[in-house]
C-alpha cells in the first residue's frame, strides 16, 4: 500500500469539466447513489423488523448471528473486492457485489425458517462489501479529482437519508403488510439503479489487468479477522462465562489479524494514509459508540418517549447531510488536515454535552443540539477521508487502500461496540451514573485520539 504517494488525478477520458450531474457523469452518479442509498436503508429497515422477523421464524436464538453474520462476510468482502478492483478493475467486483447483494435479500425474503435468513443475511453482507469497495475505486478512476468531494457528499447523504425515513418506513411495512418485504422491495429497486450505471461503467472496463491472485493470505487473514467480528457480536450479547470468553477469542482474532490488513503504520499514526485509516476507524468507533446509548439514556434516565429519544439521532443526522453538503463545495477556506481536527472536535464536545443530560436540571434541548455537533462532526470528516484516500493511492492501490479505509470503519466498530457494551452491561448493576459516564467517555477518549490522528493526515 502506497503511504506517501503524490495526489492522483483520474484518468477517465471524458473533458475535465462539468459537475457530478454532467451529461458524461449524470447516470453513473445516479446509479451509484441509489445503491448506496439502498444498502443504507436495508440495513437500517432490516435492525427494525428484526425482531418480528425472529418471533415470526422462532429464531430468537440466532438473533445475534442475523447481525453478527452480516458483519463478519463484509469483512471478508471487502479484501476481496480491494484485491480483485486493483488486479482486474472495480466493474468486475461491483456487479458481483450486487448480484450477491440483490440473491441474498432473496432468500432472506423467501426464507421459510430463522436458519435459512441467516444464510441470506451472510450473504447479503458479502455482497454490500464487494461493492461498496468497488463504488469508491471506480469514483477514483472515472471521476476526475476535483469533483471526488461531491461524490462523496453525495454518498454521505446516501446514508443519511435512510437514517431519516427507514426506520420508520421499516415499521409501517412490517407493521400493515408483511416483514419480508423489507427484504423483497429492495431488488426491485436496485436492479434499474444497477442497469443506469451501466454505460457510465464500460470506462472502468478498460482497467489495465495485473497478474494475482483473489485469495491470498490477505484473504485468509480477513476471514480470521472476521470470524473475531462474529464473535464479539455474538459475545457481546451473552452473559455470564460465555460472554466473557467469546469477547476475548474474539478480540484476540481481531487484533492478532486486522492490523495485518491496514496500511505499515497506522496504529502509530504514521504520516499521510496510515493516519487517514486510522481516522476512518476512530471517527467511527467514537460516533457510533455513543450513538448507541443515547437513545437509552435519554428513555431510561430523562422519560422520553422512544420517538423523542429517536429526534435526536434525526437531528444529528441533518447537521451530517449539512456538513457533507459543505464539504462538497469547491473553494473550501482550510487545508484537509485543519477540517480532520476540527470535526473531531465537533465530536467530543457533542459527547460531552449530550453527556451532560444525565443531570436532570440540564435541559434535554441541550443534548439534542450538542448532539448535532457530532453530526457536524462526522458529516465534515467522513468525506474527506475518502478524498484522502484515493489522493494517496496509485491508480493500482486504489482498491486496496479504499478496502483498507473501510475495513478500519467496520473493525473499530465492532470492537467498540462490544467492549462498550460489555463494560455498560457490568457497570450499570451498581451505578447508572458511572455506566453512563464510561459509555460515553470510552467514544470520547478515541475522537480525541482522532484529533491527533488528523492533524499527520498530511504526508
């Protein structure tokens, strides 16, 4: 993988003029946005019909391993669809990954029994990290770069939005219809998004082949560092014994194998990519590892309704949309480095203020505007890192790197999530305050390590 390499400019053959929306961009633009959107919504529809699906299936026992699974092969997915778009071009691997995509909802939708879903969740998850992968090295390849922050912002508000309406739309359609059509829908949707981008597509087609292999030890050391996903997941969701010796084998094969599938570095916050990847891992670990408790403080503690609770995750989500949207925009009055830092900023002291609620003489309008500086947080740095990482990527890296970014994503989330869970779920017994204040602090601790990281993003 490429540390220092000068910025890339894409090689597509179209004039370097035009927006995002311009007639040589407009449908592979669209396309990919579509996709995007729809592997947002599902995941987020698919966590709220879940547990109708389980009591309707009597699956309650595999209700982890539905999410757990998912997880795991995306992990492994996204290796692969780094290596195969560096060797043969990302067309290849992004087709697949919808095909992948697309069957498992299938059989999830069709699924006559808890097990039969599994199967089709696992392979859904392969199919979303083949291509999401993909999507990034072909905005590297036929996008030139001064137009790569658009797309990005777009891909932003790609998972925004869902996060807004999915949810809700999950409920009624499980709710008045049936809960397979959370899985059914969605193909018929994505399957026209898949044919727009075809054309756009043919240029990402003449990709210059190399000579490799697609399971190489890279491969096997996903698939180690995936089956630990699956067990913090799974472990993070049990008690006793159990719980306590599948977080540490699962832990263990995180940190034995993922750091073997990042950048030389990246732990020491090494100049240029390495600290980009690393960013990518702690902006999201810090994000979503206080996301998760909000809500719950905010019921349990302050007695809101789950639907106020819900507001304020809406409200964090359009300060996101905002900040991508300006992030987008030509003319940006800072370096990258200089919005890196101050997005972590944004962070901790959204976690800091929402984490002030927990007195009740402090208004609940206090966290939910706090919260949106976490949204503003999260919109400003997650698009510049993608940027960053296609700008130090040779054209032959781009895979690798882009796979590298979002395994750092995935990885640091799931090991967060567990550790924090976990830790809540020992403290909260003997102090709600305390288990609180470590559910927060642990996210807040890690953005401030990403205010470091962001500031030797710069090679």
């Amino acid at each position: 993988m490429t540390t220092l390499a000068e910025p890339t400019t894409s090689p597509t053959s179209s004039p370097d003029t035009g927006g995002v929306l311009s007639p040589q961009y407009r449908a592979l633009t669209i396309g990919m946005v579509a996709l995007i959107t729809l592997v947002a919504f599902e995941s987020l529809a698919v966590a709220t019909a879940m547990p109708t699906v389980a009591q309707s299936l009597d699956g309650l026992r595999l209700y982890a391993l539905a999410f757990g699974g998912p997880l795991a092969s995306g992990v492994v997915a996204m290796v692969v669809s780094g290596t195969w778009s560096d060797l043969k071009g990302p067309a290849r691997p992004l087709w697949h990954g919808t095909a992948w995509f697309l069957g498992g909802l299938l059989i999830a939708g069709f699924a006559p029994t808890m097990e039969v879903l599994v199967v089709g969740r696992i392979i859904q998850g392969y199919g979303s990290g083949l291509l999401t992968v993909a999507l990034y090295v072909v905005v590297g390849q036929l996008y030139p770069a001064r137009l790569r922050p658009k797309i990005f912002a777009a891909f932003a508000t790609g998972w925004v939005v869902p996060s807004l309406v999915g949810p809700a739309i999950a409920g009624l359609i499980v709710e008045h219809t049936s809960w397979r059509f959370v899985f059914l829908a969605v193909p018929a949707l994505a399957i026209p998004a898949a044919l727009v981008m075809r054309p756009g597509l043919a240029q990402a087609g003449e990709h210059e082949v190399r000579a490799g292999k697609l399971w190489d030890k890279r491969a096997m050391w996903a698939v180690a560092a995936a089956v630990g996903v699956g067990l913090l997941h799974y472990g993070g969701q049990q008690r006793g014994v159990l719980q306590v010796v599948l977080l540490l084998v699962g832990l263990g094969g995180v940190i034995a194998f993922g750091p073997r599938l990042l950048p030389a570095g990246t732990f020491a916050f090494g100049r240029g990519l390495p600290s980009v990847v690393a960013l990518r891992g702690l902006v999201a670990a810090s994000g979503f590892g206080a996301e998760v408790f909000l809500p719950l403080m905010l019921t349990r503690e302050r007695g809101l309704s789950p639907a106020l609770a819900g507001l304020v995750l809406t409200v964090s989500a359009l300060s996101w949309s905002a900040a991508s949207w300006y992030r987008g925009r030509p003319n940006q009055p800072f370096s990258h480095s200089v919005f890196l830092q101050g997005g972590m900023v944004l962070i901790v002291l959204g976690i800091a203020t929402a984490t002030l609620t927990l007195d009740p003489h402090v208004p609940v309008l206090v966290g939910i505007l706090g919260w949106s500086l976490t949204g503003l947080g999260m919109g400003t740095v997650f698009p510049t890192l993608s940027v960053l990482t296609l700008e130090y990527s040779e054209r032959d890296e781009q895979g690798a790197n882009s796979s590298a970014a979002q395994l750092s994503d995935s990885l640091s989330t799931a090991t967060v999530l567990a550790i924090g869970g976990s830790l809540f779920a020992a403290i909260e017994p003997h102090s709600d305050l305390t288990a609180y204040l470590v559910a927060f602090g642990f996210p807040a601790l890690l953005a401030l390590l990403g205010v470091q990281a962001g500031r030797r993003t710069t090679p």
